[in-house]
C-alpha cells in the first residue's frame, strides 16, 4: 500500500507571485509561470534550501539557527481569500499583499489540509505541505496601502483561512491554470 494516497480533490492555479527581495516589502509580483528547483522559485526572497529559524520554531531552535526551509511557497485558496475579504468587510483581498506564492481553487478547507501532503501537477511537478500558515500582522502594512485602515482587520479575519506553507519535492514548471491534485499520508491520525 502506498504511503502517499491520490484523492479526487484537484484545484486550479489561478495566480502566482514572486517576491524579489522581501525586505523592500511583502508585496509580491504576478507571474505567468515558473520554474521551480528544490530552492524553490530561483532569486525569490524566500527561496533556499535552508532559512533562519524564526519565531514560529522558538521553542526548538535559537533565532537565526539555519534550519530547512519549508517555507519555500505561501499557498492560499481562492475561496479562503473571499471569506477573508467578507470578513474584513471589503470587496477582495489582493493575494499581492499578503505575499502568497500561488492561489489555487477547488480543494475544500484548503487550509487545513494534512501536513506531508503533496500538491502534483500533471506533469510531475510536486509541492510538499508543510503546515497550516498561521496569519500575522506583516500583511497590514500592505493592505493599508491600497485599503487604509483594512490592514489591522486582517490577521483575525484570516484566522484558519491563511493556507499552508510548502516546499519542492519534484523540479519542474508551474502555471497559471495547471490542476494541482492532492496526495494525502495514508496514517491514522495521532492519538497518543
């Protein structure tokens, strides 16, 4: 039996953005397509096959302790960024200003999907699940620049709906329109 189980939930890339240097601003451009390596999108801000350790992993790491990055990609869900936006009261949460990597739709409670998961394109290109992404309040800098004052709205509005972090199992292209089908760890869940 594999430990990797195809499911029939499949979405859609509907957007890709690349972040050239993180440090000028969250912000991300808009992309067509892009090659992936095991670093992830090359000359990223958030590529590397290793990253600093940050304040989400202080209880097992040092601040900076060079650590793998599974941080590659910020994944979000199309309909997840509505319910968003609804919630913050306004007409759409641009995935630019929140620093997500690829939008995708069609997968249900996309946020919540089992770590080790893996997102495959028909071609082969693969995305391994990391983890829920927990929202922060780095996005409302950005926010406030095309929604004044909506920025501070955000973090609580994107509570359970800010999607997953991933890194690159298997090189390859992505594109606006490939399907990306979910792989599911064929385990039960933990109950210690």
């Amino acid at each position: 039996m594999p430990a990797l189980l195809p499911t029939n939930h499949v979405g859609r890339i509907t957007w890709l953005g690349f972040n050239p240097d993180r440090d000028a601003s969250l912000r991300n451009q808009s992309e067509d397509a892009q090659e992936v390596t095991f670093s992830g999108f090359p000359w990223e801000s958030r590529s590397g096959l290793t990253r600093p350790s940050c304040s989400r992993v202080r209880d097992q790491y040092a601040p900076g302790t060079p650590i793998r990055n599974t941080r590659q990609f910020s994944i979000v869900s199309g309909e997840e960024l509505a319910q968003i936006a609804a919630e913050m009261g306004v007409a759409v949460v641009g995935p630019a200003w929140i620093g997500a990597s690829i939008v995708v739709e069609g997968i249900a409670d996309f946020s919540h999907v089992p770590p080790s998961s893996r997102l495959q394109t028909p071609s082969g290109t693969t995305l391994t699940v990391d983890m829920e992404n927990r929202p922060c309040h780095l996005p409302a800098r950005v926010i406030d620049e095309d929604l004044p004052g909506k920025g501070r709205v955000f973090k609580a509005a994107a509570k359970g709906r800010r999607g997953v972090t991933a890194w690159v199992e298997r090189e390859g292209t992505l594109r606006v329109g490939d399907e990306l089908r979910l792989h599911i760890p064929d385990q039960p869940a933990w109950a210690p």
